[in-house]
C-alpha cells in the first residue's frame, strides 16, 4: 500500500473512531511505527491531523477553544504556558514546555518564534534560549514528563538543588521529551 492510500486511509478512522494512536494504526496496516509517523507528518504539516497526547485526531480548527492546548487539548494552565509563533503569523497557544517541546518539533520548519515563561520570575523568554529541567520532585499536575523553564542557568541549578532533575538546553530538551514519547521511556501525558 502506498503512503498516500495509507494516510486516506487514516482521515477515514478518524472520522469514524476521533482518536487513534500510532501503536495502533501500525498494527492495522502491520508495518512499523516509523512508518505511520512518516506518512503523518504531511497531514500535520497540511493541518489536516492534530497529534495529542493519545495519538491523533483530526484537526479541528473551528472547535478548538483558544483555552485550549493546541498539541494535548487539555485547557491551559497560565501558569507556564507557551506560545508558538509561525512564519504566517498563526499563534499557537499550548499549555506547558513539554506540549510546547513536542509541538516546535512537528512544525520546526513553520516556526518563527517559540516564546515561553521563566518559571519562577514569569517572564516572557525565548524557548530556544532557555534552560529546562526535567524529572524535578515539584508536581504542577500537567503533561509528564513534567518541563520547567528558566531563563538563567543559575536559578535552573538553585531550583535543581531544592527539587531535583536535569537541566537540558533548547535543542537537548526536545531530544529528551522525543525520546521518552517515542516509548524509550514511557510518558504519563495524560488529558
């Protein structure tokens, strides 16, 4: 079967089931995983599917909430939000840096601006000149694996001290979340 008939396909599950995982469409056309995500990545890049914490939907621009996380759909926490700026000048709003990580990573090369908040002084930074620490003991109750941003190395380690984890730098920290969504880790990103 060709890709092309693989992803019409796929628009057709979803109409009919709303949500699939990759997991599962791999095993109904019984090839690799690696597959299935190379044949969406058009339909996400054409906005036709959206990619969520459960796999994926079709999109659906006119209902999604502009509270609403573009890449898990959960409403957004003001706390740590992130915003995505493309080169057409769509804003995207999603509800914390591991949606944000995992979203940049779709859409890399439609993305003008990836902006987030420093997580203890809330201050407008850029994501790409960030700090982010991963696997702290402090629980926001948000997407796992749970992403804080910093926008100094020092108050990264200071927070790193009291709470734990690892400190990544932009690119380092995508890596991470890709690989642990991937299954190499298992993630709890949940709605």
């Amino acid at each position: 079967m060709l890709p092309i008939e693989r992803q019409r396909e796929i628009l057709n599950w979803l109409k009919e089931e709303g949500t699939l995982s990759i997991t599962e469409i791999s095993k109904r056309f019984n090839v690799s995983e690696m597959t299935i995500y190379r044949d969406i990545k058009p339909l996400i890049e054409e906005n036709k599917i959206n990619k969520t914490s459960r796999g994926i939907s079709l999109a659906s621009i006119g209902n999604v909430s502009s509270n609403t996380c573009a890449y898990c759909l959960k409403e957004l926490n003001n706390r740590h939000p992130v915003q995505i700026i493309t080169h057409d000048q769509k804003v995207e709003q999603l509800c914390c840096p591991h949606c944000g990580l995992l979203r940049y990573r779709d859409i890399e090369t439609n993305v003008s601006q990836i902006i987030c908040r420093d997580f203890l002084q809330n201050t407008t930074i850029s994501a790409k000149l960030a700090y982010f620490l991963m696997d702290t003991d402090f629980n926001l109750n948000c997407c796992q694996p749970q992403v804080l941003t910093f926008d100094s190395l020092k108050y990264a380690e200071q927070f790193q001290k009291g709470f734990g984890g690892v400190i990544f730098h932009f690119s380092q920290a995508i890596d991470e979340i890709v690989k642990r969504m991937n299954g190499e880790r298992g993630c709890g990103c949940h709605q």
